[in-house]
C-alpha cells in the first residue's frame, strides 16, 4: 500500500517557516518548483521514486504551505532550501524546475551540494528573459487583474502556444495560476536584474543532470546548453518529445532519468 506524503516545516534563516512534503525512504532528494505552482505537480514524480529515494517536496515561500517575508532575493530562496536541506542531510541531491533551478543554482553556488538535478532553468544567456512585456505584467497585477497578467506572461514571456494558452484557461489549475502572479512578479524582477550568461555558475563543480526537452521553448535550450559548457561536472539528458512540463505528462520517465543519474554517480 501506498502512504501518502507527510507534511513538515522548517524555519529558514530570516525566520519564515518553508513548508515540505516528505515522501518515500533511502537517500534524499530536494525538488525546488517552478514560479507558477506550489510544488505538487512533482508527488507524481516522487511517488515513482519513493520506493528508493525520500523525496521532500518544498513549497516555496509566498505559497501554499510556507510563510512569507517583506524582503525578497534570491539569497532568501538559497537559505530556505538550505534549511530544507539540512533536514534532508549531507549526502541529499537538489532538484529545481525553471525558476527553481535557478534558485538551485545559487544554492550550489554559494554551498556544497553533492549532486544536482536542474531542469530548464531561464537564465539570460544573449538577451534577457523579462522582455518589454513585463510592463504590462507588472500593470495587470497592480490594477488586480491576475487572469490578465498570466495571460500575456504565458503568451509574450514564456511563449506557450495558443492551443495550449486556450488549454489551461480552461484546466482547473487556471485559478490557482492567477493568484500566484504577484509572487511571481516579483521572481521576473530578479531573473531581470540578472546579468547574461552564466560565468557567476563557472565553480559549481557538483555532478549536475540537465534534463531538457527536446520540444521545448528556445530560450530554455539556449541556457542549457550555456551550462552544458560552463559546468565542468554537467551532462544533459534529453527528454524526447517533451517540453518544459515533462514531470507532469511523463512522471515515469522524468523519475527514470533521475534515478539513472543517481545510480551512476
């Protein structure tokens, strides 16, 4: 029989509590989700590795099952998973999703990690990531209109196509989406304050899995393969047929991939 996973907190290092679910048992893993959910499209993923491995799931803070803090940067989302981190122990490998991965980034940057999952995270390699529809974003929330906002970030920042734009206004995930857009906001700012490339990663020397799609947006590609090069202990792992949501349509495969990773280093 299956259990289900068991909710935890921990309090990172500016005293907000970064809640995780906590799944499967044997060596640890830390997924870090992407800007618009809550983490839990990764249960699907983790429940195919929880015979193996203990998954714990973060929320990231501003959502869900976590607190939240007037002061934003990157260095608050590498000191809560940190935190989560110490929990999962030494040994325990770090995952991060899109934006994640860019946090995950830095936590390696800054820290040891003894190995590292990163899964298209939108770094700004020749151009920028936030381009001039960000404005338009950043109106749409303050006015209040969330379905506006994830209309034109999803359409004009993360390039999503119109039959899928049309597909998820109509999915039951559209509502939670929309009310995550002001914390997602935020998030667009740093990638924005980001300067190209990736030489700030170049001594991240931690046995690192790029997971890529090989349908998946430009962008995401581009600063793959930008670390596939600067990384001095990277390989990337193409999913075949995927694009940036493969955890979600391929849980199975994406588990697989993860756990092969494992096994060899």
């Amino acid at each position: 029989m299956s259990i289900a996973p068991s909710e935890h907190r921990v309090r990172s290092a500016d005293g907000t509590d970064i809640g995780f679910l906590a799944h499967g048992r044997g060596p640890a893993i830390v997924f870090v989700h992407g800007g618009l959910t809550m983490g839990d499209e990764w249960r699907a993923v983790a429940a195919e590795l929880a015979d193996r491995f203990t998954c714990l799931i973060m929320t990231r803070r501003g959502r869900g099952r976590s607190g939240d803090a007037a002061d934003y940067s990157l260095d608050k989302e590498r000191e809560d998973i940190q935190a989560v981190m110490t929990i999962a122990g030494g040994g325990a490998t770090l995952l991060g999703h899109s934006y994640g991965a860019v946090c995950a980034l830095e936590a390696a940057r800054v820290g040891a990690i003894r190995r590292l999952i990163l899964y298209e995270p939108p770094l700004p390699i020749d151009a920028p990531v936030v381009g001039p529809a960000f404005g338009d974003v950043r109106a749409a929330v303050a006015s209040g209109q969330f379905d506006s906002a994830l209309t034109i970030m999803l359409r004009d920042l993360v390039h999503v196509s119109a039959a899928q734009l049309e597909g998820l206004r109509r999915s039951p995930i559209w509502t939670d989406m929309a009310a995550l857009t002001p914390t997602v906001v935020r998030e667009l700012e740093v990638l924005g304050r980001l300067e190209p490339g990736v030489d700030r990663f170049r001594r991240v020397s931690s046995p690192t899995l790029l997971l890529l799609g090989t349908e998946t947006a430009p962008h995401h590609s581009v600063a793959s393969n930008a670390l596939q090069r600067a990384l001095p202990n990277a390989r990337t792992v193409l999913l075949d047929g995927q694009g940036h949501e493969a955890h979600i349509a391929v849980p199975n495969l994406v588990a697989t991939r993860i756990a092969e990773f494992l096994r060899v280093e």
